[in-house]
C-alpha cells in the first residue's frame, strides 16, 4: 500500500471515530422516550353519583329513613323522598308561607331517578305506604286521596278532585297524593298531539286551577294541592327529554333525586309492627298540627323565617338564583330557591312550628344540593357546556384582576396585564359581557378618561369597587356549591 492510499484509510477512520458517539448519541436521544412533564393538566369531566349528607337526614324524616334502611340496603334518600312528598301532600292549603306577593304552601313533586333493579324505587315507599294505612284506620279524614295506577290527561287528573262534575258532587278536600310508578308513561303522554297533560302538572305545582281545556268538557278543579312521587330510569328520563320540557318549567318543578340501593339483602328485615305504629302516630300528630283548618279554612296558618333564618337565606339567596354551568343545567334547576323554601317548611313542620329556623334551611340546602348534582350526573353530557366554562374561566380570572383595582381597568389592561396579551381581545370582551349579563351584575362598565385620540374611553370594575371586593370563588364553585 502506497503512502497515499494509507493517509487516505486513516482520514477515513479518524472522520468515522469522529462521528460514531455523534450519530450514536443522536439514536438514543431519537429512541428515547420524553420524559413527563409534571405540570401536564388532563381535564376530568367525569360526573360522579350525588353522595348525600347528614344533613338531609334532619329530626323525623331523618328517624325514619334509618328505620326503613336498617337490615334492608335501602338508601336514605329514596326513602325520605317518598315520605316528603306524601308528607307535603296531605299538609293542605291552610299553612303557607308569603314571600313577596307569592304563596307557597309545601306540596312537593319528587322523582326517584335509579336504574332497574337498583334503584330500589318500589321497596323504598313500602314503609311511607304501611304508615298512611295506618293513619287511614285510625284517623278518618286525617289524609286526602291518594292515587296509583298512572295519570293520562289533564281531566283524568282534575277528575280525581273535581269541582263537580254531572251527577257528582264537588270535593271539597282537593288534598291529593300521586304515586306514578312508571313516569315515562306520563313523559309518552305528554308527546301525544292535543294532550295537556303536563300543562296541568305545571298548574298543579304552582297551586293554580285545572281548568279544562276545551268548553265541551267541563270537568275541573280548582285550589288543587297534589304531590306526586314519580319513578324513571335515566336512561328513559334523557331519552324521553324534550327540548321543550326543559325550557318550558314542566322538568324543574320536579325535586330529582337519583338514589340506588346501598346493598343487595336476599332477606330484608320489617320494620316491627309496634314501629310502624308509633311512626304513623307521629307522623299524623305533625299532619294533623300543619292541616290546620283545611279544607274549611285556607291561609290561615302563615309560617314565617327567625331573624336568624331571614340572615341566613339572604346569604345563600345569590347562589340559588345565580346560572349554573349549562343552559340545559340551569333550566333544569331554575326552581331551586321555591323548593328550598318548600322544604324549609316541611322540617320546621315536623318541629311542629310555624317558624322556620336556619337548621331547617340548612337541611333543605343539602337536598337543593343533592338535587343539583343528581341534574349534573344524570344529564352529565349537557353539564358543562365549553363555551360556558371559558367564559368563566376568564370572567374569575377578570374578576381577580379588578379585586386589586377598584378604580378599574379597561380592555387595555386586561389584554397586557391581566392577560399578557396571551388571549384574543374577543374572549375578553365575550367573558366582560358574560359578567355585566349575571343577576345581579357582577361589574359595571363606567366611563373613564378619555383616551389620547380625545375618544370616550371605558373601563371596567367590580360592582361597589369602591369597597374592597372579596377574592371570588373558582370557576369549579360558582354556582354549582351553595357555599356560606
């Protein structure tokens, strides 16, 4: 090998020395996985079941739910819901409650929402059932009607307490309790051209006529007071849910609570007879306190709030009214304060007093607030709607920023520095809108200096900046918790 040949081998060899650890480094950076990064976010959007609290489970109603699921695997809530709403039904129209120009009286529409074969819808009513036989032997005219077996059309339903009807006499006792097993009849029926079924529903709630809906047929009722205790799955519940009935006030003047056994038990144990009868003596003792007069007398109990509970509601009022994370959501919940305050009543009744306290509101927020979540997991797809969760995003990010300025800041400010200029100026204003739109207004727009082309300038601040505002809560919190 000549001299040329051997300085070319070793030019060669020196280059492939040179680049081996360079292309071998870059083949294990290449197979090498990237590390993670701990401050990598997932959204969970995952809705769990409502989990209930001690607080729903309040003096008497709270007994005898535990009596119902002990032995059993019954859930509290399915057996207190049962019993509200036969209790709000035979109390009448004599106890009210004014507030502003409005009567309330304490008529509940509660619906038992549970899977086939776990909601434990049937078995959770047996102990309400076997306590109103036994009030119906011993104390005759004590309860009003109750009704099974399905209702189909508003006569149907104005027939059962009618205002006299052909040969028929008037009844005058309009008290009525409506156990619909299978509310997806009544949801079928509603879809039915011509029935006016659910407009009746919605009069009934609210306490007004059921007049008929054609002169041809005249049967009707007037000063009805019915509850009623339905029963669906949720999958029939979403199937059978029109746009219409969530935003018409068919859906939200019921109390949903989803509640599914706690256990399986082959063999549940009764509940004693003696038990049973001191439960039913109880319960008509609270009956025959709250009737009153009825149906001889109306409004003539009026109920009313302690000091200390009229504080108490003014403090969680905001929150009962404020919209929820969806419009669907919202709609679906859009009777939270009338129910609290239904609720309320019915607690401070079993007290056997006509004045309500803050520990019967706050056992009725704790059911507002199951009923919420049972909203969000149920309809869990309409839950949180993206464009709703931005804009309140921002909005509490805006709202955090102007805490600190009373003065105010305007579209400039919030760009640069509350933003860092990292979000279009069409979110901003899109959240700043979404404020000024909340019941009541969170900020307010206001006129500042002019700006240096002499054009008016605005600004923004939170409502009564000139009082330092208190840090607001996350996005996770408003409106979703009713947080004291």
């Amino acid at each position: 090998m000549d001299d040329a040949q051997e300085k070319k081998r070793k030019a060669v060899a020196e280059l492939e020395a040179l680049t081996k650890p360079i292309s071998q480094q870059a083949t294990a950076k290449a197979r090498k996985k990237p590390e993670p990064v701990e401050d990598d976010y997932i959204e969970d959007t995952v809705i769990a079941p409502p989990q209930p609290t001690e607080a729903m489970f309040y003096g008497f109603v709270g007994e005898l739910a535990r009596i119902a699921a002990q032995g059993t695997g019954l859930n509290r809530v399915a057996v207190s819901t049962a019993f509200l709403s036969f209790l709000g039904a035979n109390i009448g129209r004599d106890t009210f409650l004014m507030v502003g120009d409005t009567v309330h009286h304490p008529r509940l529409f509660t619906l038992h929402i549970g899977r086939s074969g776990q909601g434990g819808k049937g078995d959770s009513q047996q102990l309400t059932h076997r306590i109103r036989k036994r009030i119906e032997l011993a104390h005759s005219n004590l309860l009003g009607q109750s009704h099974s077996g399905g209702l189909s059309s508003r006569e149907g339903l104005a027939g059962l307490i009618h205002d006299g009807h052909g040969e028929n006499r008037a009844i005058d006792d309009k008290r009525l309790w409506v156990i619909e097993s299978e509310f997806a009849n009544v949801l079928h029926q509603g879809r039915r051209d011509g029935n006016t079924l659910s407009t009746a529903l919605r009069d009934a709630w609210d306490g007004s006529d059921i007049k008929p809906a054609t002169k041809s047929r005249s049967v009707a009722s007037s000063a009805p007071h019915i509850g009623i205790h339905a029963n669906i799955t949720p999958s029939e519940l979403k199937g059978l849910s029109s746009s219409r009935d969530i935003n018409n006030g068919f859906f939200n003047r019921f109390l949903m609570v989803f509640s599914e056994n706690v256990a399986h038990v082959a063999f549940p144990s009764p509940t004693p007879e003696s038990v049973v009868d001191d439960l039913a003596a109880q319960a008509a003792d609270i009956i025959r306190y709250a009737k009153g007069g009825y149906p001889a007398s109306v409004n003539g109990l009026q109920m009313h709030m302690s000091e200390a509970a009229r504080e108490y509601y003014k403090a969680i009022y905001p929150s009962l009214r404020r919209p929820l994370d969806s419009e669907a959501i919202s709609a679906l919940l859009e009777r939270r304060a009338p129910y609290l305050l239904r609720l309320a009543m019915l607690f401070a009744l079993t007290n056997k007093t006509h004045v309500i306290e803050p520990k019967h509101l706050q056992a009725a927020l704790a059911w507002v607030n199951y009923a919420i979540n049972t909203v969000k997991y149920v309809f869990s797809d309409q839950a949180v709607s993206p464009l709703v969760r931005e804009n309140r995003t921002h909005a509490d990010k805006i709202l955090l920023f102007l805490s600190d300025r009373p003065e105010g800041a305007g579209l400039w400010e919030l760009n640069n520095d509350c933003f860092k200029k990292h979000l279009s100026s069409d979110k901003i204003q899109k959240a700043l809108g979404y404020l000024l739109s909340e019941n009541p207004p969170t900020i307010e727009q206001i006129e500042a200096k002019k700006g240096v082309n002499g054009r008016p300038k605005k600004a923004y601040r939170i409502k009564n900046g000139a009082e330092k505002a208190e840090k607001p809560p996350s996005h996770e919190r408003r409106g979703l918790e009713l947080v004291l």
